[in-house]
C-alpha cells in the first residue's frame, strides 16, 4: 500500500510537474511524481533557465513570475543549484523603443526597475554595444528581479532533492495510460492517490485531449545556440533588446508598442516573421545561451534552419561587444501556446486538475501557478 498509495500523483517530471510537487510536499501531502521519459529531456530543461519577472504580462503572469522568483531564491540553494547571474539588460536602439520603455516605467511592473542612459549602462555593464553600425543606443532598462539557473542540470537537480529532502517518488520511464482519480494506470501498475495533477506540457492528443481541444492550443518550436565567447567575456546579467518589446506582453500590450511594432515590421520583418527577440545568458562556464525564435503548428519538423541562426546571431552581435565567438551547439525546444492564455489550469472532477502553462513561462512562473492551484484546491 505505501508504494501504490499517496496523497498526491503528478504526471510530467518538468518545471511544472516538479513546482507542484514541491508544493504538495511542503504541505505534508506524500507525493508521487510520475515521468515516461527516463530523464525530463523536454522544454524545462531546453530553455534559457532565465526565470523572468520584467516583462512579463500584466496581472496574473507577473504576479506568479514575481512569487516564482522568490521560490527559487529559497529552492536552489537547498537543491545545489547555482544562480549563475541576476538582472537584465534591455538596450533601447529606437526613439520608439524608448517610448514603450518609458510607459513601462510608469507602471507598477516597474517596482524596482531602472532607466539607465547610456553612459550609466557603459559603465554597469561594459559588453553591451551601445553604438554600432545600426545606430546609438537611447538607453537601458535594468531590472534587478530575473536570475539565471542552469536548466540543463536544475531540473535534475530539483527533482534529487524532492526525493532527497522531501520523500517525493519518482517513477521514471513509466507511461501514464488512464487517469481516473483516485486510480492512476500506468504501463507498469496501477496507482492510487486522493489527487492527481496532469502537468503534461506538449502531449496535446494523450490523458484529457478531449478537454483541450476547445482551447485551441498548438506547438510552437524555438531554436536556440550556445555560443563560446573570448574567456575574458562576462556578461552583467541576462540582456535583451527592441525586439523583445514587442514579444513579452508586459511591453507588447502598452500603448507605444504599437508604433515600435509597426516600425520593426518595416525594418526587420524577417525576424519578426520567425518569431524572433533576442535573449543571451551566460553559463558558468563562460559559454552564452543565445536565442529565440518561434513558429507554430499542429505538428513542427525537427529540422533547423541556419537562416534563423544567423539572424539571431547578427541581434546579438548588435547587442554585444563580442569580437569572437564559436557557436558549439543548436538545438530546438517545444512547448505548448495558447493565444487566450499564458496558462491552462482544467479540473476535469474535484480530485483532478490538468496545469499546462502555454506560453513558455514554466520556469518564470511554475511555483507561483502551483500555489494557486493548492490554495483553490
């Protein structure tokens, strides 16, 4: 009965998975985590590890990113999980990407957040290019709220620690087939638990299909590259660009961005035609993560196109002062997108709940969701 039996079953071994088993645990509740890969090898460990607070969208998203942050900040160092840097640098280049970042300045998402000119931001942060071929930079947004794990190896880590400190059980490489709470059928058994939290991420036509259909989600695909700079390259936190204020709704649905939307239309409609903004973290061992872009579909196909590489990789040359570099990997990422929603929370009965986060903010905003879900359960 002990191995069969508990009080919470998690399907999905993710960032999403993992926050509600976290929460779940913290709460007394005896936990089982349920994962049919041998490892999470899915989105929460294909991403920046960028757990991002500015930007995000007004509301809901921001409030569970800013909760979220304050989760990772008690987790990862119980965990082992190093915070490899914190802040972001977001580089205005435009009049118009000024404008949007001045209305930002004047909402309460900007708590904490500063508008650096240019000769503070040189001085801060001395690889950011702030003149360049493509113009002067008008000036920086810094926000002191965003850290950077390692996503590659955190989420592992995390999911160690759970069993570890926390007695969470993980069945790895077991296949959910049926969940009919309290029974959960398995390839492998037959399990019971007085809860059960679906947290299933891309598997759109498996366990509750048929309550996700009306919500017209479908995939969307990045593409991302590590990048090995000179030894000497230390980035001053996580940074960004024009692009991106037109891409995180935080910005995106601010007045100005109308017109900054409409000026990059005309000058980089390309990028904007893949999906593309530009973030670039940095690795403890020196090498940078660069990324992303974004298509959508019902089905995407695994092949990577090295015309989006070098796009990305022109934004971050005009954002650094980066005279070298070797790209060493590419890679894709895939995670479900919602247009209505940056987040799914189902109860298909009383005992059940399906949690898919549809906007590839897992990381971002994972505890602060997994709250929620506890506190109205």
């Amino acid at each position: 009965m002990s191995n069969t039996h508990f009080d919470l079953i998690v399907v999905g071994a993710g960032i999403v998975g993992l926050a509600h088993a976290y929460t779940a645990a913290r709460r007394g509740l005896k936990v089982c985590v349920i994962e049919k890969d041998a490892a999470c090898i899915g989105a929460s460990i294909r991403n920046f590890g960028f757990v991002t607070v500015t930007g995000q969208g007004a509301g809901d998203t921001w409030r569970r990113a800013r909760r979220a942050r304050e989760v990772w900040g008690e987790v990862a160092p119980q965990a082992g999980i190093e915070v490899v840097h914190q802040g972001l640098y977001l580089t205005a280049f435009r009049d118009k990407a000024l404008a949007v970042l001045e209305q930002f300045m004047g909402t309460e998402m900007a708590e904490g957040c500063e508008l650096l000119d240019v000769a503070e931001a040189a001085q801060r942060a001395p690889t950011l290019r702030l003149d360049g071929p493509e113009g002067s930079a008008r000036a920086v947004l810094y926000s002191p709220h965003e850290a950077r794990v390692e996503s590659r190896t955190a989420i592992g880590l995390l999911a160690a620690w759970l069993a570890e400190a926390h007695g969470v059980v993980f069945r790895f490489s077991e296949q959910v087939l049926e969940v009919a709470t309290p029974r959960v059928r398995t390839a492998r058994a037959t399990l019971h638990a007085e809860r059960v939290a679906v947290c299933t991420n891309i598997e759109l036509n498996g366990l509750f299909a048929e309550r996700l259909a009306p919500h017209r989600l479908q995939l969307c695909q990045l593409h991302m590259l590590r990048v090995q700079p000179p030894k000497s390259f230390k980035l001053p936190g996580s940074v960004m660009a024009d692009l991106s204020l037109v891409r995180y709704h935080g910005y995106s649905k601010l007045p100005a961005a109308q017109a900054l939307r409409a000026q990059l239309e005309a000058e980089e409609g390309e990028s904007l035609a893949h999906g593309i903004h530009l973030i670039v973290v940095q690795s403890a061992d020196g090498s940078l993560v660069v990324g992303d872009s974004h298509h959508y579909g019902p089905v995407l196909e695994p092949f990577a196109d090295t015309q989006v590489d070098a796009l990305m990789l022109r934004h971050m040359q005009e954002a650094l002062r980066l005279p070298d570099y070797t790209v060493t990997q590419r890679w894709v990422g895939t995670y479900p997108s919602s247009p209505d929603t940056d987040c799914l929370i189902d109860a298909p009965d009383d005992a059940t709940r399906l949690v898919i986060v549809t906007s590839g903010t897992g990381a971002s905003t994972a505890f602060g969701i997994a709250e929620e879900v506890f506190a109205a359960w």
